[in-house]
C-alpha cells in the first residue's frame, strides 16, 4: 500500500509487530509492515478493546481506510511510510498464547533456538527474503531451462540401488527381507541413462542425500539444479550455464558478466593452493624457489631438490600488525610451521632466514614478491601439496586483515571461474599405489590424454569442470564416458569396482549411446552466496542441525520393534550379545539350563 | 526441418531408426524422423558404407544439404515427409551393439521386459511424448502459481519423524543407535508449519512415499503438486484449482471449462456409490425405496425396515447381451449377488422378482429407471454402505458395453468434479466403537457443524474436499484447524492419539496461527490421464514394478552387514533364532559348551 491508495477502503489480514498503549499497532503481513491506527472514540470501543488486548503476534484481520500519515509523521524509512489505516473494524483471528521470543529479535538468538522454533523464526525479514529470493531465482531458471532451451525437467526415483563406493549413501529397508533401496548422492546414473534414452536436454531441481555424519554447514539431504545434454562439449555446458546464471540473477545484485575466466587445476593449485580461489583479492602465491637454489640452508635445499620440490610464498600487505596472529593460526589450524619475513620500513628484512640470504636474494625476493614496508611474506618449501597450507594462509590472512577494517574482499562482488583440466584419478590416500576417481567414474578423459588411460592412467587429465564462486564451489560437471569398454576399463581395471553393481548402466552404453555431458550447481550454496547468508541453514526452510537433527521435532527419533518387523531388521545388539548369538549357530540342539 | 530449409547445409545428431540397402536410412532425433539419403558415388564410397554398417540405433552425425522429396516420394503423415537430406558426410558417434528389441516395437512387449531396458523404452514416441507433456505442463503450472499468484516455491525435507500411525511410512536408519528418520507421505505438517511462519502462499513439486507393499498402479515415490495459503476459504482454494488447470492446460487436449461443478460426499455415495464419480456418463443409481417398501419379499422387507436400509437400482442400457458377464463380475469381482430385470421386447419384465411385483409396481419402477427394452437393472437391497456395489457394477457394465463398441465415456472429454462435505471422522474398521480421521487429523470440522465435534464427533463433516478427474481423484485439500485446543481435542480425545508425536505442531498453533487451508494434486495420476496413458507407470521416468522393485538396476538389493555397522541395524534373524538370543538374557553367565 503506497500514497496512491489514500481513500480507499482496505483489509488487511496479519500479525501485530507491535502495539503502542492502544493508539496504534504495526501490522506484518507477507508483504511488510503497516501502521495501523485505533480508533479512540466511543463507538469504536470494541475494536480498541479488541486490538488492545491481543498479544503481540496474533493474527488479526482489519479493515478501515487507507489515509496519508500527518506532516512530520512520515518514515520514509518504510516502504508504507507515507500512510496509515485509520480502523473501523478488527477480529482477531488467533490470538497467540506464547512467544519465547521476540520476531524481530530473533535473528539475534542462539541457531539451536532458531530451529527449535523455525516456524517463528521465518518470520523474520531475512528469512522470509531468503526464501522468496531462492524460489525467484530457481523459477528464472527454470524458465531459461524449460522455456528458452528446450529442457525437459524430469524426475528420477530416490530410492534406487547402492552405487559402488556409495560408503555415504543412507539406507532404506524393503519389505523384501536383506533387501535395500538407497538414497542416491545424485541422479548421475539417471541422468545418463536418460541421455541414452533420446532425452537429449534433460534438467532437474533434484533433492540428493549424503550421510556424512556430523559436518558443519553440510545438510543430510541437499538440492542441485541438475543438467545433462546429448552431443555437447564442455565449452557448450559452460556457456549453458554462464547464459543461466546471466538470466536468473536477482536484479538487485548487479549484472555478472560472461563469459566467466577460466583456470587450470594445476594453476589454480600453484597460484592460490586451492581447487577453488577466491579471485575477488590479489596475494597469489609465488615460486621464489630460483632465489633458494644457492642458499644454504639444509631444510631448504632438501626441499627445492626434490623432484617437486618449490619454495613458494605470499606477501601479505600490512601483515606485519598481525604478524603473531597469523603464525598463531598457522600452527593451531593448519598444524603447520611456515617461515617468514617482514620488510621494515627502513627497508631491511627482518627474519630468520635474512642472515643466510644475501642482499642481492634480498632484492630479488622483495622484487619478485612486490613487498613494500610493512609487508610480511610467508614462506612455505616442500613437495608441491606443502604448499597448500599457503593457500589456506592466504584466506586467513584476509580474514585478520579485513577484521582490521580493510576490504579486501568486496561484498558486492561476484567473481565466478571455471577451473578446468583435472587430474582423472587421484592415488588414494590409505594406499598411494591404487587410484581413486577424482569425481566419479563416469567422467571421459580429457581428449589430448586418452592414450595416457591404458599406460599411465594417474597422469591423465579428465573433462570435469567446476565452477567456483568467490572461493566456494558452487557447481562440477564432465563430460562422460559414452563407450562400453572405455567404462568397463575404468571401472574393472583402473579402479577394481565390482562392475557388476553397474551392469545396467555398462549394458545401456552398449545400445547407442549418444555422447554426453552435464553438471549440476549446488543450489543450497548459490543461494547462500547470493543472498549473503552467513550459512546455507539460511536458505533452507527447516534445516538440520549440524548433527543432522531437526530440532523442531526432534527427529530423528526411536521407532518401536514392531515398526521395524515389517522391514526385516532390529537395532543391533551390542558387540558382546552379537558374538555370543553368532556362536550359538554352532551349537544349535544345545541343552539350554532352563 | 521443413520445405523453408531446402537448400540449407545441415547437420544432424540422432539415430538409425531403419536403413534400406544402403540407400537410405531414418534418423530419429528428439524432435521426429527425417528422411536421410546416402550418396551412391564413388567419391562418397565412405559415407555410403559408414552408414551401410551401421547397426540401427547406432548414433550417428551427418551433414548434407535438405532437398525437397521427388514429387510423388512425399509423406504427409510425416512431419518432415516434404524433404530429405542428401548426404555428405557420416560419422558414427557410437555405435549400437546389442539391442533386445526394435524400438517402434517396444511399447507392445511385455511390461517387465519394458521396464528391464528402460533406457531403450524412453526412446519410444509414446515415452518422449509422455515425458515432455509432464514438463511442459508442471511448467505452466509453476509459472501461474509462482509468476501469476505470488506463491513460493519452498522445498521441505524428506528426512523427518515418524508422524502419528504413519505405518505407510518407510524409515530410514541414522547413525545415532536406534533413531530412525522417516520418509513422509506429504509435507502435510511443513505446509502448516510454512503458513504458521508467515510464507503465506506455499507450494512444492513434492516427492512424497508412501509403502504399501505390492498394489498395482502405486508407486512407492510420487509426486503431489503441493499448496497451501493462509487466509482462505474452500473456494479460494478451488477457484486457485480451477485456474491453475485451466492455464496449464495443454492446447491439444481442448479447452476446459470452469467452475468445475461440486457434489456432497453424501450425493455422490447415493448416485454413483462411490466418492470419486465418473461423471462422463449416466447411469445414475435410483432409490426404488418406495416401490418396494410394500412388495412381500422378506430379504427386501428386511432391508427396507433397517434404519439406512433401501433397495437402489441402475439401469443398463442395452445390458441384456451382456447380461450373463455382468452377473459373473458381480459374483467374481465384488463377491456379491445382485437381482435383476431385464425388460424385454414385448415390454414385459424377466426377473426372478417379477412376480411378487404388482403391475402398477413393474411401471413405477420402469417410469423410476426409464427402462427400455432390453435394458437391464440391477438391484441391491440392504443398508446404504451395501448399495456400493452398484457403484462397481456401473462402471463395470460401462466396460462391458463399450467392449462392445458402444461409446459411453468419451475419450476426449475430461469430467472434473469437486466432492465436498466429506464426515470428518470414519468409524475403524476393526473397531467400529472407535474413530478415524478420514483424512487426516489436521483436517477442520465444517463450520456448520463445529458444535457438534464435542457432542457427536462420528456425525461432523468437515472441510475436506477432493477434485475428481473421469473418476478418478486427482487431488485432495482441506481447511486445517488453527487453533491450538481444538487440534489437542482431535488428536487426544476423539482418535485417542499420543499428541506428543506432534508437539512441535501443537506448539506452534499457540504461536499466532493464521487461518490456512490447503490441496495437494496427485501429479503423475493427473498427467496419466491428460495423455491418456493406460498406466502412471507411463508418464514416469524410471517406475518401479507393483512390487516396489525397480527391474533395469535390480533395487532393492542385499548389502553388506558392514555396510549396514554405521546405522546400527541388522537383518533380523528368523523367529526361532530372535528367541534363543533373548533367551539368552538372563543366564548371563552361562557356562558354554565350547
């Protein structure tokens, strides 16, 4: 309601904000607040009672005339700060008989209250904007989907088969006895085998599931705008989903622009010692390992001689305030020493390592680095991976900087990149001699390495992308296999998967299939950034508590014995009780002393 | 691709539907056939048997110039039939080396074998078509709820608690000992929570579950087109209805019209026996009370004294070739005996009740029903819950007589109903002292009858309503309770349940509650029937057979007892086996045999 609806005759349906000694209220409905003013004289006495008694946070219907509020009186602070609605008649039409909190002081409240009582904690501004915000966008791309491009959306089943390797799938028990569905991380095999099916342009706003136990900011079950298309290539994916950003970005927050930079992995790991830079500030890392070669410090030559062996290091600007701070964090959340260096202003290097460095590795390093006075460089020699807890540095170096009140991170800026070219398969961790995939074991092998597959499959580059958004990733995608023997290999030869779990889909690339590719965005996470929210609990209507708990209601929650016998299973005996039934299956006409 | 095109350079991706002697072959894309000719030069030698050894449903890609058909060659039952594209170039993108079935075939095998390759099914005309009218359709019905009517698309999780006797619902293990989530049938209890928390207008493309075990044409997931608004009535929400299928409409289906017309439960039990009538033909049942409140039969006599006794009838028109499998239906299918007339030509009636009725009596009843020769009615005599039978009985003579090639329910019109005035409680089955909700307990009485909800619960209607399509019910809403003491009455003191699983609910209605209502739409049964698919299975991506299995991954399926360590549960052990083990309890420390 504006100016332009002075006279008229309205009702409004909603909750009391607040009221003032019966003279007036602020009446909150969907669409904001609206002072609504009570009526003092004798015949409206009612409907002064009526307003007057009625708790803050009652549900009250009004209707009276929309009239300009007094000079002087306007807030123009308001969207509705021009008028007020002079009350003929009022009803409550649920009066509310408890509040732990206040709305509007909610946001303010401890997270676990908040989910205690979600119900009234969206009622608050930022959450009903969340929401609405995330159901915009999501309809703007669907439109670009759906309407512009020819998308078909299409839903694929959640309860499905285990998939190899799906360790963090949840279960789901079938009436059949021992049988279970699973929840799907994703609908990667359906997407594929809709792909094969001459479902050329397929997309879904799918719900996944990953039970990964107790993970801050992690949700059991999630949501992807989830995409794959018949005879693409990545350049075509990547610009599907520059043009889809393009078109469902909220006015309010700026055009973005296509097409979005792209990085290698290899590059994105030596500049910013991370898959996923924030390229909204400087401070990349530096090779200074050509300054170290001829310096004589054991640990550092050990280092640099090493086949990947570097000295690398970043320059912090201003760092040195927060020098103690940054070496502090260093050692308690990346376990890890890194040397350092502080040019001071008079222009000599103060350090551990300035008495081995002569002037002349001095002014190359402080050359090469860019340091000015002030400045503090952080050091870090190894193996090429040591040097990611530069990476980690660099983000926390923001963190002290910016808590100092500088900017080094716009808020209003969204700096998306495509990182490209990652290796294919990784060594595993518990066992460097056998590979795992980097993504999934459907993604096709980059082009130019193809032949690697066969000989030296850990050297091979694949065509996933991901896509990152001011340091988050906010989307992965590849183009897939789309030959029988090229997955079967992978699967049965590379990896050592039972390919038998995947026999439907192996047989399926038999029948004609089409080439492919396809990606899916985290949307829980787009949204979060988009709106700003400092966590995606912020964008979901009734989250999980860390711990994977609604706090509501209180799920998950004991079910009875009985609930269970329909799916054939129990809770689990003890270890104890389990070794001594398991044993019983021996001795079984045993005489029992009863 | 049409004439416009002839003389453009094209390329095309798609697959071998057939290939003649190397001189021609069809290609299938997602948008049809084309006509693909193969060069027979010597300088396309290449083409020419790239494309002669492949095996049809081979992928290909061609490019070529499209060149009108030779006068005489075109197909007009093709869209593309005007032209053909002469090719210059092939490559086989991936060639197709098995295949169970011909594509074209495929909708004629069995369902299983259907099911089994569905990646080979979803290439069918029928499943493309199927598909894509589900995308285009929920589509427009996103742009007018979102778009049109201000609602917000907000997603709500599937991981939640058991809600009160929720024996349909599938349970999902966690890592905490002995919790379960469960997966919900509806968000019925986030719908009312959203309104509580001030999202006004809600609505969701939910993915709900539900397990009842083996039942044809269920699924264990589907899919509800989900709403809710506050401040409404029970038309506001059907004129919502009404207009949201009205624009999602597809155009080739015809206009509907609206308002849809409305029924009681009540009208539609004693007219059609049945809640969800098939209103697309006659054949109403008739009360014949009173013509045979004084004919001497003692069964009739005996039925027509009862407190809800009646003798009701349908008249079949026609019936009397068919009479003999109508009577076996009744008998086979709904265990029941039915009495008869049959009027014969000569205008006298056979009937083993002919000669207790009175001449006058014979007329009445041929005036009730406007029998004509050779019609057949049906009787049933005995309470009013007995006379459904003759609800089945119609629908069942209508599939007689159309098997017969009469046309009784044309397959071009859609019939929609709203049935309203449902009772708000049902009397158990197992327990008729006691009450259930007939749909479910959120449900509000009707406000005509509010009063009676202390006094005579079993005696309430309520505010349920259901939208029915061609007979069969598509959807289903009420007006909710929003007041925190008449919830609590339902819940504890008519359907004697433990409030306590609903306590965050009952909490929240104390909160300021707005007064809301909502429907829910079945979305793969109404898609089933706007594309006139025999089975909803038809208008699914990736169905699961009736008994919940889904037979191209073979899921459920065993997993490992490892697998199954982190949720604490375990395959149940036989009967015989549970007992030893709690047996084993109480002597502790049983000294064992080995």
């Amino acid at each position: 309601m504006r100016s332009a609806h002075v006279g008229q005759e309205v009702t409004l349906c909603g909750w009391i904000q607040y009221q003032r000694q019966g003279l007036f209220l602020v009446l909150r409905d969907f669409q904001g607040l609206t002072q609504i003013i009570i009526p003092q004289d004798e015949a409206h006495s009612h409907v002064k009672k009526v307003l007057y008694d009625a708790p803050v946070e009652s549900v009250v219907r009004v209707t009276g005339t929309v009239t300009s509020r007094p000079p002087g009186q306007k807030n123009p602070r308001m969207p509705t700060g021009d008028i007020e609605v002079k009350v003929k008649t009022a009803e409550v039409l649920n009066s509310c008989k408890k509040l732990p909190f206040e709305i509007k002081d909610f946001i303010k409240k401890s997270e676990a209250l908040r989910m205690q009582y979600r119900y009234l904690d969206l009622r608050s501004f930022q959450m009903q904007h969340n929401l609405r915000l995330r159901s915009q966008m999501v309809m703007k791309m669907r439109e670009y989907l759906c309407n512009l491009h020819g998308f078909v959306d299409v839903e694929t089943p959640t309860l499905f088969k285990r998939t190899p390797g799906g360790a963090k799938e949840f279960v789901v028990p079938s009436r059949e006895p021992g049988k279970f569905y699973c929840l799907p991380q994703s609908p990667q095999q359906f997407k594929q085998l809709l792909m094969i099916g001459g479902l050329d342009r397929y997309f879904q706003v799918a719900r996944c599931y990953r039970d990964e136990g107790s993970k801050p900011d992690r949700q059991p079950e999630f949501t992807q705008i989830d995409i794959e298309m018949s005879f693409v290539d990545q350049a075509g994916i990547q610009r599907l989903i520059e043009g889809l950003l393009q078109y469902s970005w909220p006015n309010e927050r700026g055009p973005i622009t296509t097409p979005f930079p792209s990085m290698s992995y290899a590059e994105a790991l030596a500049e910013y010692g991370t898959d996923k830079p924030d390229t909204r500030f400087g401070m990349k890392i530096i090779d200074v390992s050509d300054v170290f070669r001829s310096v004589e410090i054991g640990f550092v030559q050990n280092a640099v001689n090493k086949p990947q062996g570097t000295v690398k290091a970043i320059c912090i600007p201003q760092g040195a305030v927060n020098f103690e701070a940054l070496k502090e964090s260093a050692k308690s959340q990346f376990n890890q020493e890194v040397l350092h260096l502080i040019l001071k202003p008079d222009e000599s290097l103060k350090s551990p390592l300035s008495k081995f460095l002569s002037e002349e590795q001095q002014s190359e390093l402080i050359q090469a680095l860019k340091v000015q006075a002030d400045d503090v460089v952080l050091l870090a020699a190894g193996e090429h991976e040591k040097c990611l807890v530069l990476g980690n540095m660099r983000l926390e170096s923001a963190n002290l900087l910016e808590l100092r009140g500088l900017v080094l991170r716009d808020p209003t800026a969204f700096h998306f990149l495509w990182v490209v070219d990652f290796p294919l398969f990784l060594h595993k961790e518990e066992n460097p001699a056998e590979l795992e995939s980097a993504h999934h074991p459907f993604t096709a092998p980059h082009p130019s390495d193809t032949s690697l597959l066969y000989s030296e499959p850990a050297k091979i580059r694949s065509q996933h992308y991901d896509l990152v958004l001011n340091g988050s990733e906010i989307g992965g995608g590849s183009i897939r296999i789309h030959n029988a023997e090229q997955q079967r290999f992978v699967l049965e030869t590379v990896l050592k998967e039972d390919p038998e779990l995947l026999s439907h889909l192996l047989e399926a690339l038999k029948c004609g299939a089409p080439p492919h590719g396809g990606i899916a965005l985290g949307l829980d996470r787009l949204i979060c950034l988009v709106a700003g929210a400092p966590s995606i609990r912020d964008v979901i209507a009734f989250p999980k508590s860390f711990k994977g708990r609604d706090l509501m209601s209180n799920a998950p929650d004991y079910i009875t014995p009985e609930e269970l016998e329909p799916y054939h299973i129990q809770v689990a005996c003890n270890r104890f009780f389990v070794s001594i039934s398991c044993f019983l299956k021996i001795p079984f006409s045993l005489h029992m002393p009863i």
